[in-house]
C-alpha cells in the first residue's frame, strides 16, 4: 500500500495553489506502441535504493482524467493510444476514467533512508530553485522569520533540511488544530498567515499548504501533492478499496540526488505517509535462531530443524495443492472456491471467537457492578442504542425511556446501583444486578420488540 498520486501543484496563489506549467506545449504527450498497451514514461534517477512495485487499479465511480500511481510510475499499462504527462508528474487520460475501467502501472518507488536524506547536498539544479521556492512577497519575510524562531526553539540544533522538515511538520501536528468551521477569508488575506497567526488552525489540507511555504521560506524546495490515502484492504478480494473521502494533500520536498519524498502534517495522520519499507522480521528471526543454535546441544538443533522443515514442506506442500487445483478445469474452480469458502468461514470464526475470549476476559477483570454496567451498555451499542460520550450514566438511563417498561426499568436499576457504587461507595446488590440484566434481555409476552 501506498499514497495514490494524482497531481501536484508549484505556485501558490497567497489562497490555494495552481500548476504554472499548465499549457499544452508544456505538458509532454506519450503515444504507446500499436502492438501493446504499454506506456513507457520518463522516471526520475536517484541514489535511493528502489523497489518495483506493480498496481492494478479498477475504476468504480467515474473520476476525471487525471489517473492515481504510486511514485514515482516507469510503466503504464492503458487502454489509450495517448496520455499526456506533466510537469509535476501527475499523468493524465485524454478522456475521463469510467466505471469498469482497468489499467496497471509499474513504479520504481524508493527506499526512504533517513541518514542519506539528512547528508543529501543542498545546491538546487535551475528547474527546481525556479519553481519550488516562490512565495508571495508580501508574506516571505514574515513567514520565514517566523519559521526561523521555531526552528532556533528546538531542543537541539537542527542542520540538514530533512531534519527541518521532520521537525515543522511535527510542530504543526502539535500546535495547531483542524477547525472544520472555519470562516471565509478577507479578500486580499494569505491563507499561510491566516493559518498560523488568526486562526490558529484550519482545514487539514491547510497544514500541508503552510508546512510547504514554511520549507520555501527557509530555501528548502516543496510543492502540495493530491492524491489518495491506501483505503481500506478486501483480504477476500486482495484489494485496497480507496473512497472519495480518502483524498488529502501533503507535502512533497526534493532532496537533491535522491528526488521527491512526501511528509504529512496533518494531525491524525502518520507523519511518513505509507509507502514500501524493507522488513527486518525473517533477518532478525535468523539471527536469533543462529544465536539460540550456538548454545544447543547438535542433536536438539538437528531435531528442531526437521520440524520446522516440516512445516515448511507441508505449508508448501498445501499451498501448491491449492494453487493445482485452478489448473483443473471447472471441477477443481469449483473446488478451490470451496476450500477457500470454507478457510475463510473457519477464520471468521476463530476471529469471532477470539474476540469473544478476549471480552470476558476483560469482563472478568472488572468489579462486578462495573462489568454488569459494561456489558449493559454492549448490549444497547448492538441493538443500535450507544452511549454517547458526554452523557452520565443517568442522562444515558433517562434517554432509554422510550424502550418497553421491563428493559427501561432495568436500565434504570443498572445506571442508578452503578451511579451510586461508583462515586457513591455504596455496594450493590449484586445479584439483583445481575437479574436485570437478564431481564434486559428477555422480550416479554406480547410485546414485538426483539431482545438485543
């Protein structure tokens, strides 16, 4: 999983952002092969280490023209005889995507290594110090003596311009605060200087637009990049399902020799967005077993071994049945499904299972009018009556009125006995409790309303 790229944008505006190299002889046109649907674009060369990474997209809603790839995209694999590529390296369809549209693209995506970020050079190539430093005028001495004092109040000296960057995008997260209610701006007013200086605070694409110019005031270049936060993981299907609503800016920096890296300094967010990391888990595993097996007597490790290779060749051994039985025409389809079916069913309820252990568990580490009152306020959350945060126990009781006299009574018993143990010191009738919770549960003769 990753950030879907879609676009990103260099000039700013003093109240949003644009592309300044937006015209049609500025954008680059690629024309694919008539023998494939293979595009291949220009990618950037860097010191970073890379790992290829391949995607396959399924358009579900229809979306504009512009198309979402993980950076930085080697390949595209399109259904278009053209794409055209910009200048900031979003990559863009000559029609909109439609629903059922399918496409793949092959990136190239770098390790981020925060010790080579930190020693990259700072001289900037003309086609970066050109476009990623502009700031209005009227705002740049303000806001980059500004930016100067937070980073001359870190705890220790701050050199490199990672550092820089990790740092104010941190600060932000720390010292400012979403405000979905915010007014509408002055004519002539900067949105930056709003942000930190009269607000306070803004929408969360506003943190990504002030860390940017914070970075361009103190010569570090920066852009504002679009796109799509992973979505949510299908394990039945294997896909991330990305929505509307995980779409958000962030920063990008350039670090000379080493490229573009995004940095998030949205409260609630990492603030290293999501990309590739290189695991570490079966190296350390190795180097432990290496360690344990110095100690162990040759016949202990000899028979350890065979069984963990025997669970390998068995895994193996299994996966390949499986994987055998989509080669076998209809019948073994038809049979991979089932045991597919039947692994997840079995899985839905080992997890179903386990969480039910885990709340008694829990359950029974409580006292006993706590637990009571817990699984009072479960059973209501289930059959769609949750306890809201800012009611009491009592407000909660007096909300439930309306729910048959046998259940609103025993509510009430339950939040008034557990009212009075909890700040009152006054021990209940434990048993009673107990009673009616049981009665909370049980319809009454007569009555259609379903117990929870």
């Amino acid at each position: 999983p990753g950030f879907w790229r879609v676009l990103a944008f260099d000039r700013y505006t003093g109240q949003g952002w644009e592309i300044s190299r937006n015209e049609e002889e500025e954008v680059q046109t690629l024309t694919r092969p008539r023998w494939t649907f293979r595009f291949s674009l220009p990618w950037t060369v860097t010191l970073s280490r890379t790992r290829e990474v391949v995607q396959s997209y399924t358009i579900v809603s229809r979306l504009p023209n512009l198309i979402p790839a993980l950076y930085d995209p080697k390949e595209l694999y399109f259904p278009t005889n053209e794409i055209a590529l910009d200048p900031e390296g979003g990559l863009r369809s000559p029609v909109s995507l439609s629903d059922g549209l399918t496409y793949t693209v092959v990136s190239e995506v770098p390790y981020r290594d925060r010790t080579l970020l930190s020693n990259a050079p700072t001289n900037l190539p003309p086609y970066i110090s050109n476009y990623y430093l502009q700031l209005p005028e009227k705002i740049a001495p303000r806001l980059q003596q500004f930016t100067e004092s937070v980073l001359a109040n870190a705890p220790n000296p701050i050199a490199s311009a990672a550092e820089k960057t990790l740092y104010l995008a941190q600060y932000l997260k720390q010292n400012y605060r979403i405000q979905p209610d915010l007014p509408f701006f002055e004519e002539n007013e900067d949105l930056a200087e709003a942000f930190l200086f009269r607000h306070e605070g803004g929408y969360p694409d506003h943190f990504s637009t002030t860390l940017t110019l914070m970075l361009r005031s103190i010569g570090i270049p920066a852009r504002l990049v679009m796109g799509f936060a992973p979505g949510e993981f299908n394990p039945f299907t294997g896909y991330y399902v990305v929505r509307n609503t995980d779409a958000f800016a962030m920063t990008e920096v350039f670090f000379p020799k080493y490229g573009w890296f995004a940095f998030d300094p949205i409260p609630g967010h990492e603030l290293i967005p999501p990309s590739i990391e290189e695991s570490r888990i079966f190296g350390v595993l190795q180097q432990f077993w290496n360690w344990i097996a110095g100690w162990l007597p040759s016949p202990v490790t000899g028979i350890i071994n065979r069984i963990f290779t025997w669970i390998t060749n068995t895994l193996g051994g299994a996966i390949g049945w499986f994987i055998a039985l989509f080669t076998q025409g209809w019948a073994g389809i038809l049979t991979g499904l089932a045991v597919l079916t039947g692994i997840g069913f079995l899985g839905w309820l080992s997890w179903s299972g386990w969480q039910q252990w885990r709340y008694f568990r829990w359950l029974a580490h409580l006292p006993a009018m706590e637990a009571i009152y817990q699984q009072m306020l479960r059973s209501l959350a289930l059959a769609g009556l949750p306890k809201l945060p800012h009611q009491t126990p009592l407000e909660f009781a007096y909300a439930c009125q309306h729910l048959p006299p046998h259940q609103a009574k025993a509510i009430d018993e339950i939040c008034h006995a557990y009212v009075q143990w909890r700040y009152g010191g006054q021990m209940p009738n434990v048993e009673e409790m107990r009673w009616q919770l049981k009665e909370l549960n049980k319809p009454k003769k007569g009555s259609s309303f379903k117990p929870f």
